[in-house]
C-alpha cells in the first residue's frame, strides 16, 4: 500500500518583507507551529532576509527556501544567486519556475530544468511549480500545458530523484486573485501530475512525491483542500505574510 507523503506548508515571501519584518513574521510562527507533528512548515523569504530568518529559525523545525536560483554555482552573473550560495546560508530547499518567474523574468521549462540538477548537485530539494493560464484553462488544454511543463523541466530525472522532489501545482488563475481552484479542480490536476511522474520515474517515486496546490491558499479553504487524495500540502502566498493566517494554515485539519 502507498502511503501518503509527510504533508509540507511551504510560505512564498515573494518581494515582501524587511529584515524586522522578517523577523517578527518568523518569531511568530516559530511559537505558532512549535510542537506541530506530522506536518512540515517551510518559509521562503527574499534573498535579502535569508541570513536572518535563518538565524531566527535555528534549533526550530521550521524549513528555508530560496525563491529561485541561478544554474552554475558562480561566475559573472549579475544580480544571481547559486544553489550553493542558497545551502551556505541555511537553505534546504528552493523554489522554481514560480509563474511569475516564467511571466515576468523570461524562465522557460528549459531553465527550469537547469536550475532542479543545479539545486540537486547543491543538496537543495527543488518546489518546482507548473500551473496554466485562465486562457488555457478555458482552452481546455489544462492538462497538455502542466503535462509539457514537467516533461520538459523534469527532463532526465528518474524514480528516487522524482521522489525527493516536490511539485507545486499553481494555477495562474489562482494566484493572488483569490480564486481558489475547487479541491476537485486541483485533485484531478493532481491526479494528473502523479500519473506523469510515475511515467517519467517509477510508481512507488510518483507516490512518494510531495505535490502541493498553490493559488489563494487561506485558513478558510485549506482543510478542504488537504482532504484531497492527491493534495500533499501547500504553496501560500499572500496568507504566508501574517503570522495568524499562516499558523492556521500549517494547522489543517483533515
Ligand atoms: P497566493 O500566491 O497564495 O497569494 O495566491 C501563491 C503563490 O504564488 O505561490
């Protein structure tokens, strides 16, 4: 028997917050999630507060993401950050290919490719995020858009690689505009997401593979969300940014 994954609330910062801000953001949920069994809460913080929410978080269960990487570990690249910059400072996972990232900075499902070796080389644990448009999801071509986007980004990975990773499904709908997908919207993408893995890897990979919905993700929609088969936890944006939002979140109830 399969058994479901350990369920992980992951907060995308986004271009949020300064270093007190930060702070205090992270103080709070270090008292609010302390204790919290079977879960994991991760945050995702700029690269500017990386060091001090790092220190703010140590000796706590509380996870770090960078919000994107360059592929090479150095060179002259301005205004870049690598993989093994991201693990010196504390991180133990990344985020890749956010909608936005692919809307408004130019990433493509080939940069996204490189950025997932160059993250695994590192020893960081890649979010890779797919998602279509409105425009695409009135097309009907849902399913052919996220079925090409972990085609081409997950390009070379095979089962126990697939099974580290974890998936965020980001309708780009959703994102910010407080429509939620239904769960049954996001559960048969889900679905969908875990056949293809399985396809690329292995069954047991595909299973074992954390895939969380991302997309106006708040207190009052999130146990509804997590009941879902396929529904491994969450990407939470705008709810990630107040302390009491975000601890209710990483509480869901099934
Ligand atoms: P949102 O953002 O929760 O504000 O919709 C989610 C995301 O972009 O990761």
């Amino acid at each position: 028997m399969d058994s479901k994954p350990t369920p992980l609330i992951a907060g995308n910062w986004k271009m949020h917050c300064s270093l007190s801000e930060a702070k205090a953001l992270v103080d709070g949920l270090k008292a609010g999630v302390a204790g919290l069994k079977d879960r994991q809460v991760l945050v995702g913080p700029p690269f500017t507060a990386l060091e001090t929410v790092a220190r703010t978080i140590a000796g706590s269960a509380i996870l770090l993401a960078g919000q994107d990487l360059h592929w090479e570990p150095k060179g002259a690249f301005t205004g870049a950050v690598s993989a093994p910059m991201l693990r010196d400072v504390g991180c133990t996972h990344v985020i890749i290919g956010h909608s936005e990232r692919r809307q408004f900075f130019g990433e493509t499902d080939e940069t996204v490719n490189k950025k997932i070796a160059a993250a695994q080389t590192a020893g960081l644990v890649p979010i890779v995020c797919v998602g279509e448009t409105l425009e695409q999801r009135e097309k009907n071509q849902t399913m052919t858009v996220i079925e090409q986007q972990l085609r081409r980004g997950l390009l070379g990975q095979k089962g126990d690689a697939i099974a580290a990773l974890v998936i965020a499904y980001e309708p780009v709908w959703a994102i910010g505009t407080g429509k939620v997908a239904t769960p049954e919207q996001a559960q048969e993408v889900h679905a969908t997401i875990r056949r293809i893995l399985g396809e690329l890897g292995a069954k047991e990979a595909a299973a074992a593979c954390r895939i969380l919905y991302g997309g106006s993700v708040k207190p009052d929609n999130i146990d509804e969300l997590m009941r879902q088969t396929d529904i491994d936890g969450a990407l939470v944006g705008g709810a990630s940014l107040q302390v009491e939002s975000f601890v209710r979140i990483a509480k869901f109830i099934v």
